[in-house]
C-alpha cells in the first residue's frame, strides 16, 4: 500500500470568502454541521445550504460552533467521516496570560521561518485564536490518521503560545466566524491570511516525516512526498492517533477524576511521543492533559514517567524501523511495544458504557456489535430474517416444482431444472423432499 501524492501546480484552488475552507465546488461529499451550546443541537449544510450558513452566521448568535469536516447528513461522529476539509489548531493564548496580538506575532514569525506553513484563515475566537488550513478538494476519510498526525505536529510548533494539545480529533468544531463568545460577549472575526489552498501532503511536507525522528528541511513546491509505503507504519499512526483522542476524551467522560493517572499519563506520553518524536513536546502534552485531572500529579512525577514513557517508546521505534515496520511479539528483549486495547481496558478499568463513546480502546464485543450495526444499515439482513427468506425461497421452488409434475409427470429432469431456473443438483433435492 502506498501513498504517492504529488504537488501539481494545475490542481491549485483559492478561496475567495471564509466559508469556501468549509464548503464549496470542490467539496461536496458530505455535510458541514453546526453546533449550538445552548441547546445542544446540531444543523447540517450542504452545497446548496451556504445561503442559510451565511445567516446563521449574520445572526451573531452566542456559543455557535462549525464542523472542520464534512459527515454524513445527521451524524459527526469519527465512524461517519465522509471528507476531511480543513485541519485547525486551537490557541488558548489567554491561558498562558499572552495578548493575541503577541500570539499572532509568534505565528508570523514561525512561519517566516518556515516551522508552520501561513493558515488560509485567522479567526479571533474571542479571548484566542484559532488557525485554519484549507485542503483542496477535501481528502479522503482514509487519510484522517494523516491529518491528526499533521495536526499534532503544528500543535508542538505552538505549544508555548497554548495551542490545545487535545484539539486533533477530526470530529473538531471551531467557533463560527461572527457568532458571539459568551465568556467576554466578544464577536468571533476572521481574516483571510492565504488564498491558495492546500493538498494534505503539502502540509505534511512541514512535519517530521512518519518513518524517522528528526525534523526535514522544508520541501521545495512542485516536488514529490511520499508517504512510506509500509502498511505496518501506517497502522501504527492510525492506531496512536486515535488512541490519542480516545484517552483525551476519557479524561472528559470522567470529568478529571483519574484514579490511575500515573498509568494513563504514561501510556498518554507514550502514544503521543510515537506522533511528535519529540521528549519536551511529549512532556508538554502530557502536562496539559494532567492539568485536566481533579487532583494533578506533582510536576517533577509527571515529567519522570512523560520522559520514561518517550524512551520506551523511541527504543521500540527505532526496533519497529529497523524490522522494516513490520510488528514481532517476542517479549524477552525488553523493549516496551504499544499496549494492546484489552490491557489499556484492563488498567484504565475502561467501562462498557465509556467504550460505547471510544474509537478504538474497545473491546471485542463492542467492535463487533459495530461491525453488526454497520451491516445493517448498509442492508444487510440478521441471519435468521436471512434464513427465513432462503426457506421461503425454497418453499416456492417446490410449490412451482409440484405444479409442473403435475401438469406432466412425464417432464425430463433438465427441463424442469431449466423451467425452476436451477441447477440439476438442486433439483435432485428438491424431488427428495417431494
């Protein structure tokens, strides 16, 4: 399996108005949603819709918050993904008590020296701001492990100016540009920074590469990025990627009250260092996630087992890349592999009702009671209603059967089976149960 993406100069799209990163000709498959806080209820908007976003938006109504991706009409969950249109970056810049003035100032001069690339979109969000990357045409569903492990890689570029380190879920929704933030009843703006849109691999041109440690020199445009052909390393970036958000949103779930939280922080830290490869934005991510517990760890506990969980982790790396990322289960050597989902359940005392809410810390039975509802709603009958049908099947076989024995009890046996539409064989069986 391999993934070539070239950067063609011919495929380029800009946008003119805010709402083309979210919707548009060139993004279609799908709808946007948006989300009110007040009353918990979701709208959804399609190509033809962006008259009514753009009122919706007008209105200037409080807490109001748009979908980055586009979903299935009814749903934004992670399973109901249908395009990935936008990859976004949070910065609470207030919480670090940092102007956003000072925040925009530090986002320019990363991208002057080309640690992020420049957003299609500024929104100030209120008391932050948030950054937009517009990607052309949209990608596939298939490619969310690729924009989540973009994603966290921006995030570490701005950790220190407090960009949301759990903000890479692809179900993510950004405050909706002219709504209103309830908390200091400012307007949410927004500036239109770059109009050229992006493809997904130009994005990923400005992170580590998924194969090795150390950061790349900047790609050059109109080169080719590829993505490492190994199904192992991309099975390994989508495991941790959604591991990620599933152990961000258990602490949610849980509303902070971790009873474990040394485990969950190590095995948080170790997820998140096989993304960054990176000990001090590994810490960081680690120390904003405990900053979310009721009762947080002392701060010289929670960078021990952050950094001993990176170790673990890089050792098992640079093995998995030496194996050509092709996973081995030995476990006399030493080395510390991801932990399976039924051991993360096992630690965590993961609940059926908190699986029901998860991606992929689940267990065999909630993944195949998925697979089960999956099936159905692409029309796949329950075995028994199936059974059933085969019976009736039958039965109308032999009713026809009997008919035309009866019309002539002298026909030849081909001409039977030709006039039933079946085979000889089925035939002979049918006669038997005559």
């Amino acid at each position: 399996m391999e993934f070539l993406m070239p950067i063609l100069d011919n495929q380029e799209t800009f946008i003119d108005e805010w709402h083309e990163c979210y919707v548009s000709d060139s993004k279609i498959t799908g709808f946007i949603c948006t989300f009110q806080l007040s009353n918990k209820k979701h709208h959804f908007y399609g190509l033809n819709d962006i008259e009514n976003l753009l009122l919706v938006a007008k209105k200037k109504k409080k807490d109001v918050y748009l979908s980055l991706n586009a979903f299935e009409y009814g749903s934004r969950t992670a399973q109901s993904l249908r395009q990935i249109r936008n990859i976004g970056v949070d910065i609470d810049c207030y919480k670090l008590n940092i102007s956003v003035t000072e925040a925009i100032e530090e986002v320019k001069k990363l991208i002057f020296a080309a640690r992020i690339p420049n957003p299609n979109l500024l929104i100030h969000s209120g008391r932050g701001i948030q950054l937009i990357y517009s990607i052309s045409g949209g990608a596939s569903p298939k490619m969310a492990f690729l924009s989540q492990y973009i994603t966290t890689q921006f995030i570490s570029e701005l950790k220190h100016i407090g960009a949301d380190t759990s903000g890479t879920d692809v179900t993510r929704v950004f405050r909706l540009p002219y709504s209103v933030n309830s908390k200091n009843n400012k307007q949410v703006t927004v500036d239109l920074w770059r109009s050229l849109e992006y493809s997904l691999q130009e994005l990923y041109s400005y992170c580590t590469p998924l194969e090795q440690r150390r950061k790349p020199s900047k790609k050059q445009k109109g080169t080719l990025v590829t993505l490492p052909s190994k199904v192992g390393l991309k099975n390994l970036y989508s495991l941790n990627t959604a591991r990620k958000s599933d152990l961000e949103l258990l602490v949610t779930l849980r509303h902070g009250d971790i009873e474990k939280r040394n485990v969950l922080t190590y095995i948080y830290a170790y997820t998140v260092a096989l993304i960054l490869k990176n000990k001090e934005a590994t810490i960081e991510f680690a120390r904003q996630l405990d900053s979310r517990f009721i009762d947080p760890q002392k701060v010289k506990k929670l960078v021990e087992t952050a950094g001993n969980a990176y170790d673990d982790a890089m050792i098992f790396f640079e093995e998995f890349k030496k194996r050509d990322f092709t996973m081995w289960y030995k476990t006399a050597d030493g080395i510390k592999r991801p932990m399976k989902n039924v051991t993360i359940i096992e630690e965590l005392e993961v609940t059926q009702e908190e699986m029901q809410q998860l991606t992929t810390i689940i267990n065999a039975d909630v993944k195949y009671q998925r697979k089960v509802e999956k099936r159905r709603e692409q029309g796949i009958q329950e075995r028994e209603q199936y059974i059933k049908e085969q019976y009736n099947k039958t039965d109308d076989k032999l009713f026809k059967l009997q008919e035309l024995l009866e019309e002539n009890p002298k026909r030849k046996k081909t001409e039977l089976a030709r006039l039933l539409g079946i085979s000889r064989v089925h035939l002979y069986r049918l006669l038997k149960q005559i």
